[in-house]
C-alpha cells in the first residue's frame, strides 16, 4: 500500500493501518515460495490438531544469537518448532 492509500485508509477508517501478515513474513523468510510452503505445512498440522503460529518470532538462544523458526506448532502442551 502506499503513503497515500495508508493515508486515506487512516482517515476513512478513523484508525491507522497495521501491517498485513504477508509484509511481515517477507521481511523473514526467503521468498513468496518459502511462505508458501510455509503456510501449506501449517494448514496440514492445523488439520491434524496442532495449534500453529505462523509469524515470524525469534527465540534468542545464546547472547546476540537468535533461532528464528517458520513454524511453532504445539499440542497437549508441547511445543514444536
């Protein structure tokens, strides 16, 4: 969207704009074809249980070091990445 699409959406809607899921996660991951297929192995656990967070997080595993999963799904409370 541009400035003035963001603009006029603010003023029409009487709220800013947030972010779209899709602008998020292509700042993260390689390419339109890794989200893809990240969303298409989410939908496959979501069919079979699994509650599963798609956005982009990071998980700090050392100091200034950082994993960053495509996927968290978890179920019964365990958590898988």
């Amino acid at each position: 969207m541009t400035k003035l699409g963001e603009w006029v959406y603010a003023k029409l809607a009487s709220k800013p704009v947030t972010p779209n899921e899709y602008e998020a996660l292509i700042k993260e991951h390689k390419s339109e074809r890794h989200i893809s297929i990240i969303y298409t192995v989410g939908d496959l656990f979501s069919k079979h249980g699994f509650r599963v967070q798609r956005e982009p997080i990071r998980i700090e595993i050392a100091e200034n070091r950082y994993y960053q999963p495509d996927l968290a799904i978890s179920k019964e409370g365990e958590t898988f990445f």
